[in-house]
C-alpha cells in the first residue's frame, strides 16, 4: 500500500526536525552559547558599555560601565564637608587658574566696582560695603547662586564634567569648578542675606515664610525680580553646560563601544556560520565514509585527501554568505549597544539582559525582514512561516541566556561538577536551546500544515460549491428551456387539436361524400344493368330482325 499525501508529509516533517535538531544545536553551541560567550566575556556588563545617568545616580556602581565612571561615581557620594568644599573654591591661583584665572577675591572685587547688589538692587559701596534697609552696614560677599553643595550631590555634574587621572586613582574636579565660580553662577549680596540663604535653592529661600509670617526675600529686601533672573541664568547655564558636556561624552563613548561591539558582532556571525557549515560537512563526509568504504585501489589516506577538500569548498562557498552575515551582525551589534543605551536612561539592565538584547536583536531584524520583504521564491505565508520560527528561536536563545546564570550556579553545587561549571552551561544551555528551538520550529510548521491543509479544503469546498452553483445555473437554463418546450407543445397540441377538429369536419364531409357516392354508384348501377339489358333486348331485337331479313 502507497503512502497517502498527509503520511508522506508527516515523514518529511520528521526528518527535517531532525535535520533541523542537528544545525539548532549546531548554530547555538557555536554561535550563542559558544563564540559569543568567549568574546564578549569582557564587552557584556550590567548596564551596557556607556554609563547613563540613571545608572550613575543609584547608590550602587554595580551597573556603571567603566573603572573611570566607578572612581567618579565613588567620589559623588563622598559626604560634603569643608574639605570636599575646599576641592570646589577657588581661594588659591593653583585653583584659579582651572576655572578662568581668577581668585574668588579677585571676582569679589569685580563685582563691587559694578557697584551693585544683584539680590537687592542696593548700592554697593567702593569699600565693599552695603547699607542695610534697617540703616546697619554689612559686608559684600559673593554668593554661589547654585550652591556648591548642591553641585557636589548632583550626579549629572560628575559624570558630565568629572575627569579621572590616568592611573584611575585622583578625580579631577576643575571642570566642575569652573561652571560652579563661573560668572553666570555668582552674585555679589550682603553678608546677612547671604548667611541666610546658605546652600539652599534660591528661589525657594526667598518664597520661604519666617516666624513672622514674612518672606526671607521681604525680610532681606531682596527684589523678587532679580532673584527670578539670577536663578534662571544660573541653572540654564550650569545645565547647559553639564548637558552638552554628557552629551559629548556618551556620543563618543557610544561611537566606540557600537564600533567595537559591531565588529565583535559581525566577526561572530561569519565565524560561527564558517564553522557550522565546516562542522556539518566534516559530519556528512564522515558518514558518506563510513557508508561507503573505501574502494579497491585507494588508498584510506587519499580519501580522507578527497573528502577533506571536498569540505573546503563547501566550506569557501559559504565565505560569500558569511560576509553577508558580517554586515549583518556588525548592524545589529551597534544597534542593540545603542538599545540598551536608550533603555538604561529609564531602567537597569542586568548583565544577562544586554546580552539577550545582543543576540535578540539580530534575530528580530532577520525575522522582521522575512516577514516584511520576503525572497522572491517564497510566498507570503511561507515568510510569514519562516518569520514566525526566527522569532521562536530568538525567545528560546534569549529564555536560555537569562536561565544560564542560574544553570551555572546549580552545576557549581555539585562537587564533582563544580570545576566544569563554566565550560558545561554554555553547551548544556546550547545544545537545550537548540532542540526547544527545532521542535518550537517542528510545531510551526506543523501548524501551517494542518492550516494549508484547512486552506485547501476550504478551496475545494468553495470550488465545489462553484461547481454546484454552474451546475444549478445549467439546471435552471435546461428548466427555462423545458418550459419554452412544454409552452411550444402546449400550441402544437392546440393546433393538432384544430386540426383534428378540421380532419372530423372533413371525415363528416367525407362520410357524407362516400354516402353520396353509394347512392350514386348504387344509381348508376341500376342504370348500367338497365342498360345491359337495353342492349341485349336491342341485340335480341336486332338478331331477330336479322332472322326475319334473312326470311325475305
């Protein structure tokens, strides 16, 4: 007995799952699981390759990208005190000179030849004095308008503007206080006004109500106006410059990083297709081998000759693809560094998660690309096929990156199994994520069978139901034309009828002809036997005169 069309199917299925096992398994022990682990052992981090600024404000450095980043990171959290102030003043020329050249005593002085206290709108006197609305003088002293404090426990200051030594171990903070004494943060005041402020925000300590249910800024006789402009000079200056200096920062470390991870990436896809295609064909050469044998008159050596260039060119047909699959991966590599970039400015990405991102979003780009613009010898629900089983295998990869931490840690509870822990997960995980990853394709296409199978019932019902619908069309005409037949034979009968009638009257004239016609014949009958006997009594009558001639 033949194999029936749904058995031949199922037989084919099941030797492509085995097929497919054997390159699954194949493509992750060597790709994900193997030369991605070896290199980007060093790259993968938790938080990715650039710092964010999310990630540097937590209290932890656990996920701050670099060595430089942790030593800056450790000295935003160091405790503000007078000697962490004293880093920030520029009260010497050594200090000065980072941050424009001028001492603190020097800008003091520029301002009190302005003449002006920029809080109140008072005179200041030549002798840096200032006359107080209660009548008392005090002292003009310059006031960080952002204060110091502030500065130092905002992160975004160290990671934008902090500098760390070549050796890792001094934080250079010059940038820092460069913005800080910088022109557009510092305003000369009186000293109980500025003794009354402190460090706190300077809106916010004029709006402040007192025991008295007045202002700082009324009981200071600070015009609201001025401390509106000085404020938001300060901040937009202070901000801008922290942004564009992050900015630049994380740009060129994200051209790098992207760079380097590009090339990692792009270097693992080529290789990685190299080898499983060598693998693959060294399997298929040896068991071509084995099956074989080795003819009479070669050599063993020879043929294993044969076999191993007959590899080498399976092996140099593939480098084409492999560059193909160089600048594939080298795109996706520099996007998902920029990925995980982007998503750890809102959250905190473990080491695991980056390298799900790496390895995920080269199989999204290849499933969204054989969906979207599938080759030209596919249909679209084969793509739509093909698509579906790149994605099951990019969500079994990245379940197995995420479950590899924990395999590793179970194996390296037991003793015997402990000092193999790092070189077992990754082909464990491999060769696990390579099986779920053939058979999740297994049942895809399986699915599709029974829908093509579905589709096509579905197609010969539809055809049969055309062919139902002709075939009552074609009823219906031969109905009409049964109709037109029985109408004709309706007016054929009544004609037959009529012409019965015609054919009865013509047999009554006929009847009545023939009857005529008796009589007539029986008439001339009489009248022939009559003259029958005419004519024998005159040949009698003339025999006789003839007789009685002859007598004479």
């Amino acid at each position: 007995m033949e194999p029936t069309l749904t058995t031949m199917t199922r037989e084919q299925r099941l030797q492509k799952l085995f097929d497919d096992c054997q390159q699954q398994v194949l493509s992750q022990v060597i790709g994900t699981f193997g030369l991605s682990t070896a290199m980007f052992k060093d790259v993968d981090r938790n938080g990715g390759n650039v710092t964010t600024l999310h990630n540097f404000a937590r209290e932890d450095d656990d996920y701050v990208a670099t060595d430089s980043d942790k030593r800056l990171h450790e000295h935003s959290r160091k405790k503000y005190d007078k000697q962490v102030r004293a880093e920030y003043e520029i009260k010497t020329q050594e200090k000065a000179d980072t941050a424009g050249g001028k001492t603190w005593n020097d800008k003091r002085d520029e301002r009190i030849a302005q003449g002006r206290d920029e809080y109140t709108g008072q005179t200041v006197r030549a002798d840096g004095t200032v006359e107080l609305k209660n009548g008392e003088e005090a002292r003009a002293e310059l006031d960080h308008v952002v204060s110091i404090s502030e500065t130092h426990s905002d992160p975004k200051m160290h990671l934008a503007l902090g500098q760390v030594s070549e050796d890792g171990e001094t934080v250079d903070v010059s940038r820092i206080r460069e913005v800080v004494n910088s022109d557009e943060n510092l305003a000369l005041t009186n000293q109980p006004l500025n003794g009354s402020k402190g460090d706190e925000d300077l809106r916010e300590w004029a709006a402040k109500e007192r025991e008295n249910g007045e202002t700082n800024a009324q009981k200071f006789g600070a015009d609201e106006e001025l401390i509106q402009e000085k404020h938001d000079t300060a901040r937009k200056h202070i901000d801008s410059t922290a942004n564009r200096a992050l900015l630049k920062k994380q740009a060129t470390e994200l051209l790098a990083t992207g760079g380097k991870q590009a090339a990692l990436m792009g270097a693992r896809q080529a290789l990685g297709m190299l080898l499983t295609e060598l693998v693959n064909a060294l399997f298929n050469e040896v068991k071509a081998l084995i099956r074989h044998g080795v003819e009479l008159g070669e050599s063993l050596l020879k043929k294993i000759g044969q076999r191993l260039m007959h590899v080498a060119e399976q092996v140099a047909r593939k480098v084409p693809a492999a560059l193909s699959q160089m600048i594939q991966g080298g795109v996706s590599g520099f996007v998902s560094n920029l990925l995980t970039f982007l998503l750890n400015n809102f959250l905190s990405t473990a080491k695991r998660f980056v390298s799900m991102i790496r390895e995920g979003l080269l199989g999204l780009f290849r499933a969204a690309r054989m969906m979207l613009f599938p080759p030209a010898h596919m249909t679209q629900a084969q793509a739509l096929q093909e698509g579906l089983k790149l994605l099951g295998t990019v969500v079994i990869s990245s379940v197995g990156i995420l479950l590899s931490e924990t395999v590793a840690t179970f194996m390296a509870t037991i003793p015997f199994l402990k000092p193999f822990a790092d070189l077992l997960t990754p082909v464990l995980v491999g060769i696990a994520s390579g099986l779920l990853s053939a058979f999740l394709a297994y049942q895809i296409d399986c699915l599709f069978d029974r829908h093509a199978r579905g589709e096509r019932l579905l197609d010969e019902l539809i055809a049969d139901a055309a062919r139902r619908e002709a075939f009552a069309a074609e009823l219906v005409t031969l109905s009409e034309a049964s109709l037109g037949n029985v109408e004709r034979y309706t007016q054929s009968i009544e004609l037959y009828r009529q012409t019965g009638a015609i054919l009865g009257n013509a047999g009554l004239a006929s009847a009545a002809a023939l009857a005529s016609l008796d009589s007539a014949v029986a008439s001339i009958r009489e009248q022939v036997e009559k003259s029958r006997r005419m004519i024998d009594y005159i040949g009698e009558s003339q025999a006789e005169i003839d007789e009685f001639l002859k007598t004479l």
